[in-house]
C-alpha cells in the first residue's frame, strides 16, 4: 500500500533560558552556549499508509502537538524531515486564526491563501459559518470568542477545504457535545474517503472508535506504534500505573525512558 506520510528521524530542540540576557547573548556569542537544551522530540520515525487513521497518545508533555505541528508544517523540525503526499491541513484551538480579524475575514484569508477564487470563497463562506454555528458572531473578531468558536470556525473551514491530510490536534476537546459528534461524523465521511488522518485526543473512547493505529509518545521518544488496540489496552494499563506513581517516581521513570532510548540510539550509531 503506498505511504502517505513518512516520517524519518525527526527531533525537535528548544533552547531553555533562565533570564533574557541567556537569549541575547546565545545569539551573539556563537562558540559559547547559553541556555539549557531541551527535546520536545528526539528521532521519531513511522510511516502511515492511504487512508489510515493513527492516533497520537501520551501524557501531557511527551511531545504529541509538537509532533502535529510538525507534520503539518507550521514548525520546522531541527533534525531529520517529513514527507507528506498531499495537502495537509491542521485543526487546533486558535490554528491559523488572526484575533485581530472577524470571523468572515479569518475564512476569506485562509481560503484565499490557499489559492481558492473570490467566487468560490463566496460559494463555500455560508456552508463554511453554518457547519460552525457562530453565524450572530461571524462579523465579530476572533479576539472575542470563546475556545470553543475558534475550534468549530477553525475545524469548519480545514474539513470545507477538503485536504488531503487532516491533523485533528484536541479540537474536539472544547465546545459542546452535540458540535464534537457532528465533527466526528464529518471525519467518518472523510475516513470513507480514503483521507489520511491524525487524531490527538485525551479521549481514549473516541481513539478506540476511530483510530486504526497509534503513535504512543512518551516524554519525546516513540515508545510504540501498531495496531490501536492493542497499544490503546497497554496504554490504560500505564496510565493507572503512572497515576499512582509519587512525584519522585515519575521523575525517575521519565529519566529512566530517557537513557534507555539515549542507549538504544548509541547501539544503532
């Protein structure tokens, strides 16, 4: 089956300064470092097959919307690449969406940017405020919405354009129950048509209805990635454990995960 994302040997680092001094002089003063590295990813590699639906899992912190962002294009990785075959789009709280322009300019933006005519904006704008039912705030700036309204004016406009990549980042986690349902349905239609999707959700009920694999992250490394239930059963087994772990526990188990991919990574180099 032909791939359509491939992701190979992506990292991504930050630079943790304590004071803004650190920053300026990181900048001017090359052959000196300042600041304090840290991975929000370190060598990911899968590949994810047409029309497959792959859930990325992992406690808060293991680098999940990192890994989104990545494959979406908004950041940069520091090291290794994505290969994406398609268009992708990104839906997240607030992704993409000028606060300082109303709604209605948020869509004439976004699907002018992406190359749309202004007789087709036209043609998609109604269809694109009704599905995100914020049709008495529309002509509003964003600035003024709650989390929810940016997430389904957000989600509309990604699934209206039809990409063919589609990255749902914790979207469905805000606003109502009744608008979460109807953007599942919406993303079932999209599975029925062959889209590649990644999902990122807390909800391990809606990972089990529509994932068909999963990336399990954990603090920055891939710990697993394979068949949804069977990584999803091993995950709610983790999750008790790790939730009944004291807080020096944790640290240990985190530094632990760390040298033991460090190790794994010096076997392979």
């Amino acid at each position: 089956m032909a791939k359509s994302v491939d992701v190979q040997h992506v990292s991504k680092r930050y630079k943790l300064y304590k004071k803004r001094s650190e920053r300026i002089l990181d900048l001017i003063i090359p052959a000196k470092e300042y600041g304090e590295e840290f991975f929000a990813l370190r060598n990911i590699s899968f590949q994810v097959d047409e029309g497959a639906i792959v859930g990325l899992i992992g406690i808060n912190g293991s680098g999940k919307s990192t890994l989104a962002n990545i494959i979406a294009g908004v950041i940069p990785a520091t090291s290794g690449k994505v290969v994406s075959k398609g268009n992708v789009a990104l839906i997240a709280v607030n992704a993409g969406l000028d606060n300082k322009l109303t709604g209605r300019e948020n869509i004439e933006l976004k699907l002018l940017m992406l190359g749309f005519s202004k007789q087709e904006i036209e043609e998609m704008e109604e269809e694109i405020i009704e599905f995100a039912e914020i049709e008495k705030f529309i002509d509003q700036p964003v600035k003024t919405y709650s989390s929810g309204m940016k997430s389904r004016l957000g989600f509309s406009i990604s699934v209206r354009v039809d990409p063919d990549i589609l990255i749902i980042d914790e979207a469905l986690s805000v606003g109502d129950k009744a608008f979460a349902e109807k953007s599942l349905n919406k993303m079932m239609e999209f599975k029925e048509k062959g889209k590649t999707m990644f999902f990122v959700s807390h909800s391990i009920s809606q990972m089990r209805k529509f994932c068909d694999e999963i990336a399990w992250l954990e603090f920055g490394t891939l710990k697993e990635y394979g068949n949804a239930d069977i990584i999803l059963e091993e995950y709610e087994k983790f999750l008790e454990e790790y939730k009944g772990m004291s807080k020096k526990e944790k640290t240990t188990y985190r530094y632990e995960v760390l040298q033991k991919h460090a190790s794994e990574r010096e076997k392979i180099l």
